[in-house]
C-alpha cells in the first residue's frame, strides 16, 4: 500500500468529502445496484456491516493521528486555469490515483478475501476506501483550486447561516434537501429506476480521471456562482448537480464491485474464454499460412 509514502505528509487541507449523509446516500445507491456475486464477495470482506453503514468512516481515520497520512487520496487539489486533471497534479496521491490504486489491491485480494478490520485505529481495507475515495471524486469541491483549499478558506452564508462553501456542498445543501437519508435515497432511486438513459449515460465512463473532470468543470462553471450570500437561488440551481453527482458516483461504485468482485468460477471461465479465444487465432493462422 501507499501507507509508507504518506507518514510524513502534513496537511494543509480539510476535506470531508461528502459530510456523512452523502457518503450513506452513495453507499446504499451502490449496494442497490450490485449483482448476486458481488454482494456475495463483498460480505467476505465487511461482513454484517453495509456499504452505506462503512462509507463514512476513512474520514474519521484521515482525521486522526494513526490516518493522518491519507489525507492527500480523498481529494486532487487544481490551479486555476487548468482545462482538465491530470497525474501531474496528482502529487504522492490524489483521489484518482487513489481509486485506481485500490481498485487494484481490491482486485488482488478478491479470490482470497481477509475480512476488513473495523477498529478505530486500523486501516481502512481497500474495499471501504473505495466506497468512501468514489464519493469523495464526484463532490465537485474535492477536484477544486489548491489555493483556497477545495472551497474551505471561502466563507458564505447559506441561508443566513455562517459556513464555507467546501461545507455547503458536504453537507448544508443535503440536510436541506433531506435531513435524513432513507427519503433522499428512494428519490434518487426512484430517478434511476425511471431513467435507463441515465444509468447508461453514467455507466459509460470507468475511468476515475474522466469523474474528476466532470466535478472539475462544476468547481469552475457553477460553484462559485453567488457567493458570498447562497439562498433559494443558489439552492435551486444547485441541487440537482449535488444529485446527479450522488447518483453517478453511487452507480458508478456499484458498477465497479460487480466487475472487480466475481469470483474465482467466473475468473476462471475468463480464462477458458481467452484460452479458446486464443486457440481460434491461432488455427486461423494455421489455415492461412
């Protein structure tokens, strides 16, 4: 793991990614959309806990003294002016380099699965960063400008209220849509049942830097719009972008379990298949020569 190359970080950045109902929210979005085997291999690992119930939790380690170290993987801090992400700016780690980099060891361990470990002061397992690191790449404000901190050194009102406007979209505009998940999820599922176009839409991108480009190009075009004062305005423009990102990122972690976690009789029902595929070339090669 990564652990080793970020012990002397110092951060100089808070983020939370989505506050707490919104990783839930993309937790439970992604469970809904797994298939049979996923949701199989997926217990080997978290057991009785569920992906919504386990979304939250790397915050809580990146903000202790033993997680410090991973703070840097939830988010790509950009300079303005930037057309799109790249690895450049992705330093010792980012959050797209994070997934990709769990991704793989998720993909390593899932024919010998070891349970995660839950405790306070234990990494997170791949698996549950994953489901924290997928979340966090769709919140437009954590692939933001390194200079005011993914939003956080920027402070506004919402609705009168103090806050900063990394917060707005973590967790103000959420709780003021649903202070409460379970009725924030069934419209969202609700809008997903309803929309194949959209799952299809959604589902036609698996590359992490191609999700950060979408949050990339909110923080630069919509995000900043209003400030300082957000009211209804601010909140009806918004909203349905704070949604769509949930949508995306619960469907698009959903859809990454069902192809990482298959298990060993499909892995080797792969290998049959290139085997055979790679017989078939080869008498062909043998009938054209």
């Amino acid at each position: 793991m990564w652990k080793s190359l970020f012990i002397l970080v110092i951060l100089t950045t808070t983020c939370w990614g989505w506050g707490k109902n919104g990783h839930e929210i993309v937790g439970q979005l992604a469970n809904n959309f797994l298939n049979t085997m996923a949701s199989k291999i997926a217990t080997k690992f978290i057991g009785s806990h569920t992906l919504e119930q386990i979304a939250p939790w790397p915050d809580n380690y990146d903000h202790s003294d033993y997680g410090r170290w991973s703070g840097p993987c939830h988010y790509v801090n950009m300079p303005r002016g930037a057309a799109n992400y790249t690895s450049d700016y992705c330093g010792s780690c980012c959050v797209v380099g994070a997934i990709m980099n769990y991704t793989n060891i998720l993909q390593e361990s899932e024919s010998s699965p070891i349970p995660c470990d839950f405790d306070a002061s234990a990494e997170p397992c791949a698996l549950e960063f994953l489901v924290h690191f997928v979340g966090d790449v769709h919140q437009p404000l954590h692939v933001g400008y390194a200079d005011d901190e993914g939003g956080n050194t920027v402070k506004v009102t919402f609705f009168g209220n103090p806050s900063n406007l990394h917060k707005v979209w973590d967790d103000d505009m959420i709780l003021k849509w649903h202070s409460t998940i379970d009725p924030a999820i069934k419209e969202l599922q609700d809008i997903i049942d309803n929309n194949p176009q959209l799952v299809q839409q959604y589902l036609s991108s698996n590359d992490p830097a191609e999700w950060a480009d979408e949050s990339w190009s909110y923080t630069v075009g919509t995000v900043y719009n209003g400030i300082p004062t957000l009211d209804e305005t601010y909140y009806q423009a918004n909203l349905p972008i704070v949604q769509q990102r949930l949508i995306a990122a619960g469907l698009r972690l959903g859809n990454l379990f069902n192809n990482v976690l298959i298990g060993s009789s499909n892995r080797a029902q792969t290998f049959k298949d290139i085997q055979r595929v790679s017989r078939n070339i080869r008498h062909l090669r043998v009938n054209n020569n």
